[in-house]
C-alpha cells in the first residue's frame, strides 16, 4: 500500500515542522557523539567508521596516542594487538571499567569500538595501555599483609601527588636526602588517576572495578581492607588525615584542620602521627605536596620547597617507628593552566599514573 500525503497548505507547514524537529534532534545526536569523543581519555566509536584514539604509555615512559582507524580495512574487524604495538610484550590493559589485566600482546585482540579480548575471553572496553608495565599501586596491600603476617608492625606514609617524576626531580636536585636513601622502585597507580580511586585501591589492594570505588564521590569500599585484616588479627591501627575523610575505613581515624592557619595540614598530620605510635598499623596521609602541585605546578620552586620539608617529616617519623615503612602516593601530576591551577591530574599519562613506592625494614 502506497501512501500519500496531499500538499494542502495546513499539512505542508506541518510537514516542515516534522522536519524541523527531525533535523533538530539529528544535530544534537550528532553534536552529541562529537562532545563525547572530544572528551578527554574517553575512547567512543563512531556507528559507521573506526574513530578511537587509545593513549599509550610506552615502555620508555613516554605518552602517545594509538589511531585505530589506520590499521582497519574496511570489513576488518579485529587486530591482533601485536601488529599495531610491535615488538612490544607485555602490556597492562586499563579497562573502561576500572580493570587492569596484564597480558602478552600477542595474546590480545583489538576491535573497532577499542574492545579488546584476551586469549579469546570477554571483550572488554580499553581505556589505556601501558607497555612493559611496572608494579601496581596494590602492591602497597601486599606488602602490608605479608608483614603483618610476620607480626611485625607497618607505618604506610601516603605523599598524595606525589608522582615518580617529582621524586626523579627532587632526588636529582637534593631535595630528599632521607627517601634517597632508600629502596625505591616505579609503581603504577590505578584509572582514573584521582585521590579516592587510588586510595581504596592501596589498602585493599584491588581494583576499582573491585572496590566500587571509581569515582571523588565514591567513599566506601566494598571490599576489605588491610584495616579489617589488622583488626581480625586483634592488632592496633589507626589512620591520620588532613581536614576530611577520604574513604571509609575499619578502625580508628582522626582528622586534622590546618590549626594554626599556615595554608597546610601537614604540620598537624605530623604531630598526630606522633602522638599514635604505639598501634601495629598506622597509616599517615600528607596532603601538602598535591596543594603545592596543584596550585604551582608540579615542577614549580614551591612545589620542591614542599617536597624538601615533607622529606624532613617522614625522616622524622621514621625515626620513631621500629617497624616497617612504606611510603608511597596515589598520583602524580601534569602542569596545566587551568581554572587557577597550575597543575592536575586524573589523565592517563604517565605524570599522573607513574608514583614511587619506598620501603624500609623493620629495625
């Protein structure tokens, strides 16, 4: 049945509002897909051709961008990782999700919509690769328990944005005589890049898509946490923060306003610290270093001056504690101008994913 639409003046104009209203909602699809793909670090798939760009952190620890469109024929439809990152072996795959699974890329499939499969498995949505990956943030976890285990007591040192760089930068410069002097490797925090996110991933030693927690407003994890081990064990633990909880945690905490009105809570965090050593765990947040990076740049003469006095803080505290020490961060930064901020992170980069992880034995 053929239909027909008679041309009288009423049904025209309504026939050009039809239109109009189509050709509006076209355009704001549209409009739509291209925010969504100038969006930063968000891979998107146009629905007629490839478009996904991938950050890629090389093994030499420099930052690119994987086209896909390139690589595809026009049926293709998935790549074997290795012909797009040849010579290259192992990888840590960061998942839309908040996954990182590592694996040979020659294991590894690649779609057009940046999904990608592992040894035939599940696809799952990329976010980013990093080549020749280091150790994760989880190991901090790992760590804590294997020590516990050996009855020994654990202070963890948390320098929030304090990246691999920075330290690179103050160790080349003097500004860290006492973390210089110890056993120190490049470790890599979790996606997004951002305080909550890794945190939970440091004490629980799990993922985001793990913990649940993926985002600033995410504060409970659910997962246990080194702290419900401790606790299970009868020991003692306790947690110093800066003015405001960050996620929550079993056991005690205290929190700590900048009392004396000096722009940091640094100085409090520290006198607490002091005042709890007796507890078999403790966990010691500083938040200077991120403020300075983020308001002066992470490579700025504040930021450094910061660096250098919160060095003289964790030589002081470990001084008093006969246990073991890891000291550690959750994200590094990247400079920027933006907003009044003269650094930033939550970017898969290697500034903002790269942190270093020090130790010292007990004794």
């Amino acid at each position: 049945m053929k239909i027909t639409c008679k041309k009288s003046g009423i049904n025209s104009k309504r026939t050009q509002q039809l239109y109009g209203v189509a050709l509006f909602a076209a355009v704001l699809f549209f409009c739509s897909l291209w925010t969504a793909g100038c969006a930063n670090n968000t891979p998107v798939a146009a629905t007629t051709e490839t478009t996904v760009s991938l950050p890629v952190i090389k093994a030499d620890g420099t930052d690119s961008v994987l086209e896909l469109a390139p690589y595809f024929t026009e049926n293709q439809q998935t790549l074997a990782v290795d012909e797009l990152l040849p010579g290259d072996g192992l990888l840590a795959l960061y998942g839309a999700d908040g996954s990182i699974v590592t694996a040979d890329s020659g294991d590894c499939l690649l779609d057009r919509q940046g999904r990608v499969s592992v040894k035939a498995g599940e696809p799952f949505l990329l976010q980013g690769i990093i080549v020749n990956p280091p150790k994760f943030i989880t190991q901090v976890a790992e760590i804590t328990k294997q020590a516990l285990g050996q009855n020994q007591r654990v202070m963890i040192i948390y320098l929030d944005g304090f990246g691999f760089d920075s330290y690179q930068e103050a160790e080349k410069l003097g500004k860290i005589p006492f973390m210089a002097g110890l056993q120190a490797e490049k470790v890599a925090t979790v996606y997004p890049s951002i305080t909550p996110v890794a945190f939970a991933a440091m004490v629980t030693g799990q993922t985001p898509d793990i913990t649940g927690v993926r985002a600033r407003a995410d504060h409970q994890p659910a997962c246990s946490s080194i702290f419900d081990l401790a606790l299970a064990q009868g020991r003692k633990t306790f947690i110093v923060e800066g003015d405001k909880q960050i996620i929550k945690l079993a056991g005690e905490a205290e929190f700590n306003p900048d009392m004396n009105g000096d722009g940091s809570t640094d100085d409090e965090v520290f006198a607490a610290a002091l005042s709890n050593m007796e507890v078999d765990l403790l966990l010691v947040h500083f938040h200077g270093i991120d403020d300075a990076c983020h308001n002066s740049g992470p490579h700025s003469q504040e930021a450094l001056t910061v660096i250098n006095k919160t060095d003289e803080l964790v030589r002081d505290l470990c001084r008093m504690w006969p246990g073991k020490v890891i000291i550690t961060a959750d994200h590094g930064q990247h400079e920027v101008d933006e907003d009044g901020k003269e650094g930033n992170h939550g970017d898969f980069r290697a500034s903002d994913l790269f942190i270093p992880l020090l130790t010292r034995e007990a004794g």
